[in-house]
C-alpha cells in the first residue's frame, strides 16, 4: 500500500495530525503535495538513485518532502536539528545531496551553509533565509500529478555520532521499483503489532531518527493516522493520547523515565484505555522502569532491538518480557548469533558481540573500513553491541562495545550501573564513564543530573554512592560523581558519550560539577 492509494480511496481521512494545534493533513493532499515535490526533484535535475537531504523539525512538510523523495527513486537523508553548521555541512557533502530542504526555524544554522554549497540547490520552508529559495514557491508551480517515472526510494540516516563522527547507512534502493510494493517494514507492523488503516499512531520524537521516521511512514503506508508531536513532554503526550484516541505509539525509555516522574495527578488525570500498543526501542530500559511502565499501562508495552542498518530485528511483548525480565526479545528477521572478539561462536549464556545472519545488508557510505569492521568471516554483521542469548533464544544486551570501562583489568560495562542510577528518586538523567586513572587505566565515573539541581553536592553524591553500593558491587560502584544541569542527550534517547568522555579525556581532564 502507499499513500498515494489511499489519497484515491479514502481522500478525506486525517494521514497526519499535529498534535499540539490539531492541524491536520489528508491523505488526498499528503498525495497531492508529495507530487509536487517529485516534480521539484525532477525539475531540478535529480534522477533516479540521486540524493536529497532534510534539515527540518516536525513539522508537517516533512512528511511531502520524504514521500516527494520516496515516489522519485531518492535517497533522503534527515538531519538531526541538534547540528551545528559545520555538523550539517559535513553530512550534506558526505552523502553526496544535490538538494536541501531547511526550515527557516532553523535558519541561523542554515544560512552560513549557503557560502559552502554552493553546488548544491538550497529550499526553505516557513520564511526566508539568505542564499536560499522558497520551498513553498516552488512547490506552488508545480503539478500536483504524478512524476512520469515514479521509481521507490528509500532512507539513508547517520547514526547520532554518539561515539564518533555520524557515519552514513546506506543499503540499495528497492528491487521492486514499485512505490507501493510491500516492505520488511510494513509486513512487521501488521504481523507484529496489528498495525493498520484503523491505527492512530502516537509520534513523540524527532521524524530525523530512523525509528520515528520509519514507523511513522509504515502508518501512512497502511492507511492509518500519524499524530506528530512538535515536542515532547510528559503530559502533553499522555493528553494527546486521550484527546485523539491513540491505540500505537512509539517511545524510548527517557521518555518513560520522564512520565513516571510526574506527580501522580496528572499521571491520572488522562485516559489511556484506548492505547494498545506502546512500541519502544534505541536504547536499553531499566528494568524497574519497564515494570512500573507495564504496571501502569498494562501488558501493552512491545520492545525491539534494531539499528538504522536494518540488519535484523528481535522482538519481545509484556509477557515474554516479564518472564524474561531484561531481555530485547528473540529475533524476528535475521538469526542471532554471539560471537567472541577472535570470532569464535559462544554458547548460551555467555557475553560476546550481537551478529546478525540473513538480514538486511548494508554499508556506511564513503567508509569501507567501518563496513568491514561490522562484518565477520561469515559474513554476519553487527551494530557493535555485546550481549549474550539464553537457552529459549532470548536476547539480553550488555552494553556497546565502545562504552566498556577496562578498570584494573575489570571490564566494566556503564548500562547496569546506569540503571541503578537512573531509578534513584533524586536522579532524572545519568551517563557513566570511564575516566583516566593513573592506578586504575580508567576510573568508573558517574554524570548525574539531578531532578533538582540545587541538591547537587557531596551529600547527594554520597547518598549515590550507597544506592550503588547496596545492589553492586565495589568495582562498579562509582568512584567520582559528578553533576551537570543536563546531558547531551540525543532527543531520541541517546547519550553522546563521546562528548562527556571527552571533557574528562582532554587536557588537564575535568569535572562537570
């Protein structure tokens, strides 16, 4: 299916709600204002397997212009907003785009861009920026038919660069250049979680990830209805979910952190009886949070492990997990296997990289030496995080690789002391890292911060320190806690570690707090 079917078969029905104004798009005008912005591709001069990039918040143009690049045979790569200038400029010129669409919101970062690409034909949307042209004029003298040759595209998305420069996944277009041939994607989503034209899916996070992005348009392929969040917060999601009647979501554990924070009152000032699925992913769940969440929601919570590269996939529902406490499911495309830093297979049990075998396929644009890395003599790939699977087949994650702390010879992986951390009633976000140590190698640093930040001082940290200590063990424990007024959390839930690790890794090395 696609929307340009159901903007014929059903023309009047909401494709998209934003859910703070109520604004609202068709699918007839989805359909119409994504063929105006192929023909603009076209006119411009970009051709089937050409790239285009998007540097846009939530907004409901977003969604014209991936579907406008979907129906034209294009790579659309989406930018993270959170870039700096030169951030977006190497990710433009890396991926090879000969065409950006940016909101005007976003303008004091797109404007220095115009002096450098200058090859590259520049759009804004909701106002002018210097050295760029009207997305809305220009999309105004096109048709709103269908391109001549239609051809399906697809995404190619940078990882966040949470431990290093963003990296491109870029895979083949489809075989099938059908644009509404069915997808992995799409057969999951009805299979996995019954998703489908009756769905009202809930959008909290930025469409620039691969998860919000992906999801969201696997709705729109299936006739159902996407409310976008603009922003997220607490209540504003748990009242969008009553005011428009929400049966799927999708989430990530900060944002559950965040809802279980909220005085009791508002929690339940909302009905959430028609929600049915609440999907969530990219990065590990507390334990303890995942059970106040089901307890909460009821059995309606559904988790996956995944990356951008489509490699494979494992799924898990409320029941498996709560027998399986702490698992990310078995897998459900690809076969799983653990493997040993020499590339030995390991039994079940035991804690080695995550493989994939007979996923998807890919490899990171421009860097041959990183798509190498993610393959073993087999052939399986991995996204580089260490786990280990149980006797039923069940998948449990440890950590990334690139986070392990080697301290006294110890390997020492940040999750679990994280999520101790994380359930403190005191602590509304928390990174641990290793940190130089001239006995040690490294030293297990914590970075709290804390729900007031007020409290942060040596009393704080030392009630930490024995909310640590009851439940871990002394090499775990944190030996230095330090705050900060926020993390650079990436929106969708990551952390930049790579960020943290270097303000204690540099020069003179430092504490935040």
């Amino acid at each position: 299916m696609h929307p340009s079917i159901h903007g014929a078969e059903t023309p009047d029905k909401p494709a998209l709600i934003v859910a703070e104004t109520g604004e609202t798009v068709s699918f007839a005008e989805l359909d119409r204002r994504s063929n105006r912005a192929a023909q603009l591709f076209r006119s411009a001069g970009l051709a089937v397997g050409d790239t285009i990039a998007l540097f846009l918040e939530n907004i409901p143009e977003f969604y014209d212009v991936t579907w406008g690049a979907q129906r034209s045979g294009l790579f659309y790569v989406c930018v993270s907003t959170k870039l700096t200038a030169p951030e977006v400029d190497y990710i433009v010129r890396d991926s090879g785009a000969k065409l950006i669409v940016a909101s005007a919101a976003l303008g004091v970062v797109a404007a220095p861009l115009a002096v450098g690409l200058q090859d590259v034909a520049l759009y804004t949307i909701g106002g002018p920026v210097p050295g760029w042209a009207s997305w809305e004029g220009a999309v105004a003298a096109m048709p709103d038919t269908p391109i001549a040759d239609e051809r399906a595209g697809i995404d190619m998305l940078y990882s966040s660069g949470t431990t290093g420069r963003p990296k491109g996944v870029r895979v083949a277009l489809p075989e099938d250049p059908n644009i509404a041939a069915p997808n992995i994607l799409s057969m999951l989503a009805r299979g996995l979680y019954g998703l489908g034209p009756d769905t009202i899916y809930l959008s909290p996070a930025p469409l620039y990830h691969a998860a919000p992005l992906r999801w969201s348009m696997t709705v729109l392929r299936l006739g159902g209805t996407v409310v976008m969040m603009q922003h997220f917060s607490p209540e504003t999601a748990l009242a969008a979910i009553e005011k428009y009647h929400v049966t799927a979501s999708q989430w990530v554990p900060t944002h559950f952190v965040r809802m279980l924070k909220l005085d009791e009152a508002p929690r339940a000032r909302h009905d959430l009886s028609t929600l049915k699925v609440a999907i969530h992913a990219a990065a590990p769940c507390p334990i303890p949070v995942k059970e106040q969440m089901i307890a909460w929601w009821g059995p309606v919570l559904f988790e996956y492990y995944a990356g951008s590269e489509g490699n494979g996939l494992t799924t898990i529902n409320s029941e498996q997990w709560l027998a399986h406490k702490g698992s990310v499911g078995k897998a459900a495309y690809g076969t799983l296997h653990i493997c040993s830093e020499a590339g030995e297979e390991l039994g079940a049990g035991e804690e080695g990289l995550v493989y994939f075998e007979g996923g998807g396929q890919f490899e990171y644009h421009n860097d041959p030496a990183r798509t190498a890395e993610a393959r073993n003599a087999q052939g399986w790939t991995t996204l580089g995080d260490i786990g280990r699977i149980d006797a039923e087949g069940y998948l449990y994650l440890t950590d990334r690789k690139s986070f392990m702390i080697i301290s006294g010879g110890v390997n020492i992986y940040p999750q679990e002391i994280e999520n101790r951390l994380i359930t403190h009633p005191r602590v509304a976000d928390v990174a641990v890292i290793g940190a130089p140590d001239p006995e040690m190698g490294e030293r297990v640093v914590a970075v709290v911060q804390p729900v007031d930040m007020a409290e942060a001082g040596p009393e704080l940290a030392a009630e930490l320190t024995a909310w640590c200590r009851a439940e871990l063990s002394g090499v775990k424990t944190p030996r230095q806690i330090d705050f900060a007024e926020e993390l650079p959390r990436h929106a969708t839930g990551k952390l930049y570690k790579r960020l943290l690790r270097d303000r204690y890794w540099g020069v003179g090395g430092g504490r935040i707090v």
